[in-house]
C-alpha cells in the first residue's frame, strides 16, 4: 500500500514522486523502459539537443571564416561522431535520476500499468510476471510519442519520425521534413547547418505560428541562408519509397525527392493499454487526459501531468506540474502554477520568447512599443560572430510594464531568463537600463533594447533614468 503511485519517469513523473517523498510520503515509480526519465532523457529533448550542440559548434566555427576554421573543418564529420555527445549525455542524466530516485526511498516497478479499479494498478513486468498494488493517490506522467500515421511507409532508416531519425547511421544528402512545429524546425536547422539540402514542409502559412512573427521571419531568413527551401501552404498527397529516393509528392503538384525522410506532424499520448476505461477518466478529441488547475482528473485520487494532458507540452512545465499535483495532494502549500513561463525552441538560429507577442497585443487591442538590439549592436555578438541576432521588447508606453520579450540568436533559451525575472517581480523596461551587465555579454542587449524602446516612447527634454 502506498501514498503514491507514479506511472512514467520522464520529468513530470520523476519530479512528482521526489515531491512527495521528501515529505515523508511512501511512493512507487512504474517504469516500462529499464532506464529512467522517458522520452525527454532518451528520444527526444536530450538527444536532440545533445545533437544540436555539436551542429551548431560546427556550423559556429566555419561560419567565423578565418583560415585556422577552414583547414579545421576540411575532415567531413561523420553521425556516430555527432551522436557520440548525445550518448554520454543520456547516459550521466539516467544516472543522476536513478541516484535521485534512491535516496529518496521509491520504490520501483519495471512493467506496464493498468487500473483494476480507482486504488489498484497492475503491473505486468517484462518477465511476464504480474504485480498488483494499491494506493491512495496515483499521477499519469507516461508522456506522449510520434504521431504516426498508417499511410505513411515508416521504416525507422529512410522514413523516420523523430525518436528514430536519432539511429541515423549516415548524415542525409537530401532531407524531407514534413510539418513545420517545433520539431520539424529543429530538426530542418541542424540538418541544413550540417550542409544537407532541406526541404521543409508545411500546409500552414507560418512557421511556429505561436511565437512572434518578426522573430520566425528572421528563422525563415536563416534557414534560407542555410540553403533549406521552405514550402509553405502544401499539404503532402503521398509518400513513397522508390529504388532510389523517398518521392514525397504534394497536393499542389510538385513532387519532392530525398534520401530521407523525417515525419514530425506531431505527438499523441502514452495512455494505451492502461484500461482508464475502468475508472472512467475523461479524456478529450485527441485522447488528452482532462485535468483541472490542480492536474486532478475527473477521478478524485487520480491527477495527470505531462504530455498526457497537452498544452504546453514542455519538459520545463511537466516538471513544475508534477511538483505542483503531489503539492496538491497531499495539502503541502504551493503556488498556481506561473502566468508567464518562457519558451525554447533549439532551432539554429535559436529562440526563446515570455509573454505576450506583437500580434497577441495587437488583437487584443493593447497600445504597445516595441524596443529593439540587434546582437551586431553589441561587443559580444562582434566575438562571437552572431551578427544575426535579435531581442525584442514589448512594453506599455506608459507604464512602462514589459508585456513580452522575444529573441533570436546565440544563447536565446538562457537570455530569456534575465527578462523573465524582470516581469516575475514587476520590474519594467527601466529596470533593464539602470543596472550594470557585464561587459562584453549579450546580456547588454537588453540594455541597448530598453534604451531603443525608451527613445521611442519619450521626448529627450522630458526623458528621466
């Protein structure tokens, strides 16, 4: 018998369970895989970030241009060597998980789950045995996998979704990328970073339509740059493999060929196989687990987290909200979960964004100015040969209340964070001017973003620091 039981070991569920030991709670970890921390350690954030890191050190050091770059780079790199950081990565963050679980006391469980009823789970182990246990509380964390559908020929080596475009043992010589999400942007970035010729495509007009249109304009700029070709408002009719080439042909006519193929139309839900029929959980449309503020289902005992539950879908808020549910449960005294939170997206250029954007402003009738630094107006972005780089403000002309902050560039997911804690405590955009950064960082593009903001917003005789 247990306080509680987690079922999934990615973020959500590894920071539910730590939550609730630490205040004293008896607690059991379901896990499938026999190692911890789900798709974000194994198939999806960390590895594609751990490959990201390598392109872009690569792709960093070419573009700086001198000699000593050029004759460094002559060696063509090969995907083991790219994916070489990706496995030690993996494998030092399972470790710390697997120590993080231990001297909490959880207790493990290797199997998959299903309810017997509202306090009872079983799990059936990979030996084929069965175990039955019961709790008080239970929290879903079993994130979510690649969307893939039927009609498309998935054979894991030419036509992958984006857990096994990560067993590539060749780097592609022409790359297809349907949809144009997050994912697909990533990957389409690392990929034309490496040198592959790109195609990506989408039967949206925009890509990342969630996040500031002057900031996806200067991706699609940078992509372009990179060589990719963008194909916007296409919807794909077929994809097929032929002797020699994937032929992905679309509505509109035009037929695409490329050695490989990446899917990323999306992700569903783990939620398979684990009889929530039994307990009757609600779930919506797209098989999202239904939860209130709380992450409570429509079952009293039950919350969900994650993946499961969609939007946002972020590694960074599944570990907040697994904190926050076993907070809930157990009556510890917490926060609501943050009104504004950050986004990263490790595209090459990459982006980071808080707040709201100049066209949620605009919809909603709000009157706004928008402050500007480009990384070329600092020392740092001269050094680091990021001439491209952009972050953006967006304030109340009177009050000076930051609404939003948005950027592009080198370090943009780490920068985001400086902004973020200037709108958490209530700071506005004179906050960014009187005080003092390091020199020289990007940090001082705030300053200089602030500083355009400001000349914008009042005249000189009346302006006051």
């Amino acid at each position: 018998m247990y306080d509680l039981i987690v079922i999934g070991s990615g973020p959500a569920g590894q920071r539910g369970a730590i939550t609730a030991a630490k205040c004293g709670k008896k607690v059991a970890l379901i896990e499938k895989e026999s190692v911890f921390g789900g798709a974000c350690i194994h198939t999806g954030t960390l590895p594609s970030k751990s490959l990201r890191e390598s392109i872009y050190n690569i792709f960093t050091f070419r573009l700086s241009g001198t000699d000593l770059t050029r004759k460094a780079t002559r060696k063509k790199v090969s995907m083991q060597e790219l994916l070489s950081r990706k496995n030690n990565v993996t494998s030092k963050e399972n470790e710390l998980i697997q120590e993080q679980i231990r001297s909490n006391g959880i207790s493990v469980y290797n199997g998959f789950a299903s309810f017997i009823d509202k306090h009872k789970i079983s799990v059936h182990t990979s030996e084929g045995g069965e175990i039955v246990l019961e709790s008080k509380f239970f929290l879903i964390a079993t994130g979510s996998k690649p969307l893939r559908p039927k009609h498309i020929p998935f054979d894991d080596k030419k036509i992958c979704d984006s857990d096994s475009i990560l067993t590539l043992t060749e780097i592609p010589e022409v790359l297809t990328v349907v949809g144009g999400g997050v994912i697909g942007c990533e990957y389409a970035s690392m990929f034309s970073a490496l040198g592959t010729q790109v195609h990506l495509i989408d039967k949206k007009n925009e890509l990342l339509p969630f996040i500031d249109k002057e900031i996806t304009e200067f991706l699609k700029k940078s992509l372009i740059y990179q060589g990719c070709k963008i194909h916007l408002n296409e919807e794909v009719a077929e994809i097929k493999k032929t002797k020699s080439a994937i032929e992905t042909k679309l509505k509109s006519g035009l037929s695409i060929k490329s050695d490989t193929l990446l899917y990323a139309m999306g992700r569903t839900p783990q939620i398979q196989n684990m009889n929530l029929g039994n307990i009757n959980i609600q779930t919506d449309e797209r098989d999202h687990i239904k939860v209130d503020k709380n992450y409570l289902t429509s079952v009293n005992n039950i919350y969900a987290v994650g993946d499961v539950i969609g939007f946002p879908s972020l590694a960074s808020s599944s570990f907040e909200q697994g904190r926050l549910s076993a907070c809930h449960a157990f009556n510890i005294p917490h926060a609501d979960f943050p009104e504004i939170f950050p986004y990263g997206i490790y595209t090459i250029p990459e982006i980071s964004s808080i707040g709201k954007t100049e066209e949620e402003l605009t919809k909603e009738g709000v009157k706004f100015d928008v402050g500007r630094a480009e990384y070329k107006e600092s020392a740092r972005g001269q050094i680091i040969a990021d001439s491209g780089g952009l972050l953006k403000i967006c304030f109340c002309p009177e009050s000076l209340k930051i609404y939003g902050i948005h950027i592009i560039g080198n370090s943009a997911a780490e920068l985001v964070h400086l902004g973020q804690m200037v709108m958490t405590l209530n700071g506005d955009i004179k906050t960014l001017v009187r005080n003092i950064f390091n020199y020289p960082t990007l940090a001082e593009t705030y300053k200089i973003a602030a500083f355009n903001g400001l000349n914008k917003t009042f005249k000189k005789n009346s302006m006051e620091f």
